[in-house]
C-alpha cells in the first residue's frame, strides 16, 4: 500500500524549521503566503528533503 503526501509545507511546519518568532505582529499574511510560497515552489522541484536540508545548512552557518 502506497500513501500519498503533500509534499507542501504548512505555516507551522515553515515557522519550527526556521525558527520564526510569532509574536511578531507586524508580519502580514501576505509575507506568511509569500514565504510559503517559494518555500512550496523549491518542495515541489527538489523535494522536501532537498528543502529541510537546505534551510538546515542555511540556518547553521
């Protein structure tokens, strides 16, 4: 049996694997849907592995 992931990332997802504080008031939902958006963009090209692991390498160094 084969399961079917959406290999998009949810806002949650996007704020834990970058660290993003919420308290941040000032940020707009159409910041939110604009980083979702190119986040989505790279998951759909590369994968969501490809994503995590880049975000990773950027956010360590």
């Amino acid at each position: 049996m084969t399961e079917i992931h959406d290999p998009c990332f949810e806002w949650t997802e996007v704020v834990d694997l970058f660290g993003i504080k919420e308290e941040n008031p000032e940020m707009l939902d159409a910041e939110r849907d604009r980083i979702l958006e190119r986040i989505n963009a790279l998951t759909y090209r590369y994968g969501r592995e490809y994503v995590i692991k880049k975000i990773t390498l950027q956010t360590t160094h």
